[in-house]
C-alpha cells in the first residue's frame, strides 16, 4: 500500500511542479524571435503615441511567450523618451539626459504573432 501511496505522490508533485501547457512562459530576450517581437512593439507604440519623439525600451523587465494560434509574446518594459523627433526616423537615438524630458515609464505590450499568415498584431498596448 504505501508503495502506491508514494507513487501516487511522486506523480502529484510532478504534475504540479510542471508548466502548465498553454500557459505563458518566460521567453529569453536574445532570442531573435523574441527581439523581433519586442522592436515590433516598440515600433508600433511609437506609430500610436501622441508624442513628437521616438520612446526607447530602457529595461526589460519581463518577456514571456505563450504558444496559441501562432505565439503570443507578453513584454514588460520601461520605456523613455529620446531626443530624436518622429520624422527624423535616426537609427541610434539616445535616451533624454533630462529627466522630466525622457520620462521613464512601464508598459505591457502584448504581440501577437502568426508567422505562416505573415501577421503581426499588437494586441495590448499599456503604458
């Protein structure tokens, strides 16, 4: 009996020590799939913001991944402000040395990617 009991047991921690299928799960941010999510993000939050100046993701703070209909990516980040105007569109832009200027800020920005349709979605965008 305490055989079964103790197999029983084994299989009840496993089960709860696992990731939940489905579930998202955290995502290494120097995977190029995930970087490419993260600068469509960013990219698709600079096209929405009401600011004449480019935002720059200083801080990752969370990246996850979530396998669904194609792959949902889920970022946290601190954002900024640089000193680059949207219509100058520079490749290296610089965060705003001042403060009140660049005004760091976190946001959730959620992807939605769906790679065999060549689709991608920003899904959530709050900062």
């Amino acid at each position: 009996m305490s055989v079964k009991v103790a197999a029983l047991l084994a299989v009840f921690l496993a089960v709860a020590s696992a990731q939940l299928l489905g579930a998202p799960m955290d995502a290494d941010i120097k995977n190029k799939e995930v970087k490419a999510a993260l600068r469509f993000a960013v990219a698709q939050y600079n096209n929405q913001s009401n600011s004449i100046y480019i935002c720059k993701v200083v801080k990752v703070i969370k990246a996850q991944v979530q396998v669904v209909s194609g792959y949902k990516y889920y970022f946290t980040v601190m954002m900024a402000q640089t000193s680059c105007k949207k219509e100058e569109a520079k490749i290296k832009c610089a965060i705003n040395l001042d403060p009140a200027i660049a005004q760091p800020h976190e946001c959730n920005l959620v992807v939605w990617s769906q790679p065999w349709l060549r689709r991608t979605v920003l899904t959530e965008n709050t900062c």
